[in-house]
C-alpha cells in the first residue's frame, strides 16, 4: 500500500531521473500540486499498489 507522502516521494524521484530540475520553492510546488491531483484521481489504484508499481505508474504518466 502507497500512501501519499510515499506517493509524492516517489513522483519527485522520477521526477529528477526523468531530467527534471527544480528552479527554485515554486518549482517544487508545482510537481507536488501536479502529484496531488493525480493522486486524487486515483486515490484507490495507488493506495492498492505496491511502492514498485506506484513508481511504474508515476514513470508511464509522467511527462517532464
């Protein structure tokens, strides 16, 4: 089970693997904001999931 601090753990760490820098605190916020609507979206999918597939899943639908 994920839940949403390991969920914005893990988007944040494929975040920066993707390539994605930070250019300063509202940048940061920015990704966080974009992993909380997804995680309201799929509250239930991400909640079920393991933290492997939480991070296949931030991999497949994250764009940077």
């Amino acid at each position: 089970m994920v839940e949403y601090t390991e969920w914005t753990e893990i988007g944040h760490s494929v975040y920066k693997q993707k390539g994605g820098t930070y250019s300063g605190r509202e940048s940061a916020q920015q990704v966080t904001s974009v992993l909380a609507d997804f995680w309201r979206q799929n509250k239930d999918t991400l909640k079920a999931a393991s933290r492997s597939e939480a991070r296949q899943i931030a991999q497949s639908e994250m764009t940077v």
